[in-house]
C-alpha cells in the first residue's frame, strides 16, 4: 500500500480541491504538486492568467489529450457540455453560501456575473482558446464584479490573476494535507465524501488564514466569508456536475502523459526490452501501471513489471505497447524487438541458389505453360536441396556416449545461432520463390521445423562405456558395444527436435539442453549375456541372478576389481539413472526445476528424464537431494510410476489389502502409500531376502532386483 501514497494524494486533492470550477496548475511544478513529488511548496508561485505560455500550455495539453483513449476525449467534452448548461436562472443558488455574505451590502447585479465568472474560468480549461481567455480577461461585467467585491471590502484591485493564485494555493494544501496521512487514513479518504470535505475545510482554513499573502484571503476575511461557506460552495458545484470526476481524472492524465518519457534496457541481443517511465523526471511505481499490447506480432510477450520479450527463436517482432494508469492511457509506443533485418551470410550455398534461382526466374516470364511446369519442377527441387543443408544442425561437436546412452547436449549460443539463421534463411528462399508469381508458398514444399541429423555422425559408430555413476572415481565401465543403427539416428533426431521445439515454445531456449537417447532399444534382459562379480555370496541365493543380469544390460556397472558392492547405499541421483537406463525414455531435458540439480552434474540429465517423465519428484519443495540415500518406499514409489507408464498398469484396488505383508507399512508417509502398494501387489519387491522396512535406506542389491523385475513385468 505505501508505494500507491503519492498517486492516491494526488486524486484525492483532484477530487476534492480541484473541482471543474477551481482550475488545475498548468505548470510542470504544477503537476508534480498533484502528484507528491514536490514537498515543498511556494505559495506566492502562480503565474500570470493571462501569457502565450498559458495559452500554449492548454493548446499543448489538449494534444495529449487526443493521443489517450478517446472515451478520455468525450469525457472532457461531456463536462464542457455540463458547464455550459448551467445558467444563473436555474443555477444561481449554488453560490448562494457565498452570495449571502454580500446580500444587502452589495449590488444585487453583481451576483450574476460572479457567478458567471466562476462558471467560465472552471470551464476555460476545457476548451482551451485564445479567443475565449480574451473574452474573460476583457469582460467588462466580470472585472466589475471583482472591483466591486473588492470595494466592499475596501481593498484595491482585485484581479482575476488573484483568484487564480487563490485556487492554486488551495489546491496545493490539499494535497499537503493527503500526502501526511496514513495508508488506513487515504483509504478511508477514498472511501468517504464527509472525510473529503474535512480536508478541503482544513486546507480552506490554511490558505484564508494568509491574508497577507492571498489577496482573496484578505477579501473574504474581511466579508467574514469563512471556509464553511467556500466548502459549501463548492459542494453545490460538485453535486450538481455529474461529469466532473471522471473529466478530471482525463485530465490529469493528459497532464501526466505530457511529461511522460520512457527508458528502456536492451538485452538478450535485442530480444528482451525492459521499460520504466517517469513524469517530469520522477520514476512512476511500476506497480501503478498496468502494460499490454493492444496490437502486434503473436511472439511479442508483455509482462506486467514492463518486461517485453520475444522467443529465442525469433529473430525479430512489433508490437504496439501501452502502459496504463488509473485505467487510462499514459504511455504508447511501436516498439521492435531483435533486429529489424536479419542478416544472412552468404555462404557458398545460398550463393549458389540465388545463381540458379536467378536464372529460373529470368525464364519464367517468357516461358509457355508446359516450360513453367519444368521451371517450378527445377525450383522446388533446389529449393528442398538447400534448405535440407542449410536447416540441418551439426551435431557433432556436441555428442557424447555413456554406457550405451548418446547423450546430445548442444550450447545455448549454438542453438540460438543455428534458430535465428535458419529462420532468416527461411525468409530469404521464401522471398526469391515468390518471384515466380504462381502463387504458391515456400512451406507447400518444405517443412519449417529444425533437424538434427544423427545418422551421418552415429552411422558405424559403436557406444562406448565412458562416464562414471554416481561420486565414485574409479568405477569400472561397461566394455560392452552396441551397433548405433539407423533406427537410433531416427529416434535421437525426433527426440532433439521435439526438446528444442518444445523450448522454443515455452520460451526457455536460454536454458541449455541436454537430450539423452538410448544406443539402442530396451530389451528383455534374458536376452542378454550376463556378467560374474566375485562379492555377491551374501546376496546370491535372492540377489544374484538378477545383478549379473542387470549388470549386462548396462543399467547398473560394478566397482573395481569385478566386484559389485552389493550392500551399498544407493543414492536418488544414482537410481534417477538407473531407472532411466531400465526404460526406452524418448529424451531428457536437464533443465530441471530443482535447485540443488545444477547443469554441470552427471546426474542432471537422467534426474531432467525422470522428471519430465513423471517418475520422480522432489523431495521438498525446489530440491531434489540428488546425494541423499534413497529409501525403499521412496524406490518403490518410483518403479511403479515407472511401471504404470511402461507397462500401463492400473493401482491396486485395496491399498490396505496389498500392503498387509509389510510389517511396517504403518510408518509409511501418506503420499508413499499407494506406490510401495503397487510395487508389492506386482511382486516387485525383495521380501525373499527376509524383511524389507520401509522407511531403511536401498541397497545396490535390492535396486537390482526390483529394476530386473520392472523390466520384466
């Protein structure tokens, strides 16, 4: 609430003290006064009713008017229209708490052209005109009406330069006085019309009481017209004006967009604008103003703190922005995000199109109906040639292989590089196809979508067992090789295209991506050759099989020396692998919402995999605990999500039921429940080995066995 103080003092002294009969300051000191930012005031500062500036300033005002919404226009128009139906026959009454002090001291002729007079200096503002300032500064009624209330109170020259100042000091004690008060104060300000006139009474009090500076202060004192009478008044012409506040308010706001200039910070190569404004030099909140784009290109997004942004993909967009205060316009602009015009190298292949292309389009006019047949023939195939070699990817300096995984994990700098020349190399074949007029388009003949080509660089190419699991330094790794055929290629290039498509459309292409594909497709892991390890005697009689299974599938490697530690502790990142590895997942994304998953970790990708396949979570809230010991019920919880996807399975119809053979099931946390329930009711658990807590921490052993039983389900 304390960020909106200014604002609302400013609306409220708009509302209370700047009636459509007081006049709003038409200086920038003026407008800053309105809104707070000026905390020093300087009583005696009005400037001369009458110059070339005020004229200029009302002109100028009344511009910027225009450039806001045009209800603001109609606004102002409709109180115009307001004001000038009053008259003295049917509105005379509503000077009547000031006209009494006069009444039988005073001509009774002057009460019409006072009233006149207040009546054509509220409207003057609008509708602004040299002519019409003229009319009241030459009025001889109006000037007579001044001389003779000064007269009476035997003061000399009463101008209407002074009740000008007289308004304008009342104006700016009011807003003083709002800006002193509490936030609970200001609301029930807003809230309440009896408050409103308290203060206009209490800044009344202030301005009347200095006499000596305000010539009217001195006038009305000595008529003894108090400040009950001047809030009286005005109260008469606001009930009477059902046009005045949302007048004002346009007003106001065409005095604000006047002295609105923006700034912006440009970065992400163009792509991302942020926006700030300031009136007259004063930063405005951005939680005041409200942006949006009221026209432009789909890919320009607008957030509310003023933030515009394309996606990486796109190499350039325009959009119409606006930004809003107190539900009017105070701010548009045309704004360009990226760069206006692509540039496009020409390398030797786009040089060799444009030379054939050229040539096409030099026949194409001449040609009968049979030869432009052959023309758009030659065209279209050297179109689909070039964009074939210009839209495909080289995936080579960012491929690795993992035990039996290709793991593709290409620069952010890469991808953006190789989306916005593709994209602009798009919009260069497009314009030279069109030359030929026969009014197809490029995308009849070619596909707009990225392509990754596997199969040159994994053509041949075996997978080696390179990279460690988990924190140990001196795992062994799988000598196994798996043939990488064609069918892998394929698979690897639909599971790039769909990561980076899906990044692109989500806007996340700055966060790196890191695609994983399995060498070749999961099998039944009978089919496999099975490995020996030398430590397994204590596990063998439940545990053994399955391990040297396991083992030869490549989804769990031993340690040193043919050994496989069967009774160690396994941790979530370490199972997030080997539950990846036990299922033919199409990709992951190593960008996860997990805070404690950084990029550069070994496990990020296969905990991006689990994740985005829905096989695990995190522990609480943003973090995952990738180094932290898995528990059995966790473990269960996991390989039956993973069943459900794989294999399809539905929940157990009795949870209750299909945990009874747990001795603790009792212990397990309530979102545990019904995995652990899945897990047993499908045989997927080790009980054979005895016993199996629920909340005891995970063996290499256990994991095995139920990681061999999922894949043979």
């Amino acid at each position: 609430m304390r960020f909106t103080k200014k604002i609302v003092s400013a609306a409220l002294a708009a509302a209370v003290a700047g009636t459509a009969l007081s006049g709003l300051p038409l200086s920038e000191r003026g407008v800053l006064e309105k809104l707070g930012f000026v905390q020093t005031v300087h009583a005696g500062a009005a400037e001369s009713f009458y110059s070339s500036e005020f004229i200029k300033r009302l002109l100028e005002l009344h511009q910027y008017l225009q450039m806001g919404d045009p209800v603001d226009v109609q606004e102002v128009r409709d109180l115009r229209d307001e004001i000038g139906t009053l008259s003295f026959e049917a509105n005379g009454d509503l000077i009547a708490p000031i006209w009494n002090k006069l009444s039988g001291k005073i001509d009774p002729a002057i009460q019409q052209p006072l009233f006149d007079f207040m009546v054509a200096a509220g409207s003057l503002q609008f509708d602004p005109s040299f002519d019409n300032l003229e009319a009241i500064r030459k009025n001889p009624a109006y000037s007579g009406a001044l001389q003779a209330v000064a007269a009476l109170a035997r003061q000399n020259h009463l101008t209407v330069d002074d009740a000008m100042q007289f308004m304008n000091a009342l104006e700016q004690k009011t807003t003083s006085l709002v800006s002193e008060k509490s936030n609970t104060e200001l609301l029930l300000l807003m809230a309440s019309e009896s408050e409103q006139t308290k203060l206009l009474g209490d800044a009344l009090e202030t301005v009347l009481a200095d006499t000596s500076t305000y010539k009217v202060s001195a006038v009305l004192a000595k008529l003894d017209i108090t400040k009950k009478d001047m809030v009286d008044t005005v109260t008469n012409f606001r009930q009477q004006l059902k046009k005045e506040v949302p007048a004002i308010r346009s007003m106001m706001i065409a005095y604000m967009r006047s002295g609105t200039k923006e700034t912006v910070e440009i970065s992400n190569k163009g792509r991302k604008h942020t926006y700030k404004l300031s009136i007259f030099g004063r930063e405005v909140p951005k939680e005041l103003l409200v942006w949006s784009k009221p026209a432009g290109s789909k890919d320009v997004k607008v957030a509310q703190s003023g933030v515009v942004t394309i996606p990486g993909s796109v190499v350039s967009a325009k959009a119409t922005l606006r930004a809003s205060l107190l539900g009017k316009v105070l701010f548009e602009k045309e704004v360009t995000l990226g760069k206006e015009e692509p540039e496009v190298p020409e390398d030797d292949l786009l040089a060799a199109y444009h030379k054939e292309m050229d040539s096409i389009i030099s026949q194409w006019a001449e040609a009968s109906s049979e030869q432009k047949q052959e023309l758009l023939g030659k065209a279209v195939v050297l179109l689909q040639t070039t964009w074939k070699l210009e839209n495909t990817f080289d995936v080579t300096p960012y491929i690795t292989v993992d035990q039996g995984f290709i793991i593709f994990k290409p620069t952010v700098e890469a991808m953006q590089n190789y989306l916005t020349r593709r994209e602009a190399v798009w919009k260069v074949l497009g314009e030279s196809f069109s030359k030929l007029e026969t009014g197809s388009s490029i995308d009849q003949y070619i596909v707009n979508t990225p392509y990754f080509n596997f199969s040159e660089y994994l053509s041949g190419l075996t997978s080696t067992a390179a990279a460690q699991e988990g924190s140990e330094p001196d795992e062994t790794t799988d000598s196994a090789n798996s043939a990488v055929d064609e069918a892998v290629a394929e698979a690897a290039t639909d599971a790039a295209t769909e990561a980076v498509t899906g990044a692109v459309l989500e806007d996340t292409l700055e966060t790196e991506l890191s695609i994983v594909i399995p060498a070749q497709p999961a099998a039944v892991i009978e089919d496999q050759a099975s490995i020996s390890f030398e430590d397994l005697g204590s596990v063998y009689a439940w545990a053994g099989k399955e391990i040297e299974a396991i083992a030869a599938k490549g989804i769990i490697e031993g340690v040193e020396n043919s050994r496989f530690d069967p009774n160690k502790m396994v941790t979530r990142a370490e199972f997030a692998k080997m539950l990846f590895r036990s299922l033919d997942l199409k990709n992951a994304s190593s960008a996860s919402t997990f805070k404690d998953v950084p990029i550069t970790q070994w496990y990020a990708p296969y905990v991006g995999a689990a994740v985005q396949n829905g096989l695990v979570q995190g522990r609480s809230g943003n973090r995952f605990e990738p180094e932290a010991t898995i528990t059995h019920a966790e473990m269960a919880t996991m390989i039956a999500r993973a069943a459900k996807l794989s294999k399809g399975l539905e929940e157990p119809s009795d949870v209750k039921a299909a945990l009874a053979d747990l001795e603790d099931a009792g212990n397990l946390h309530p979102s545990l429940k019904t995995g652990v329930a899945f897990a047993a009711a499908n045989s997927l658990l080790p009980l054979e080995k005895g016993s199996f807590p629920v909340n005891a921490n995970t063996t290499r052993a256990e994991a095995a066995v139920m990681l061999y039983r999922l894949i043979n389900l």
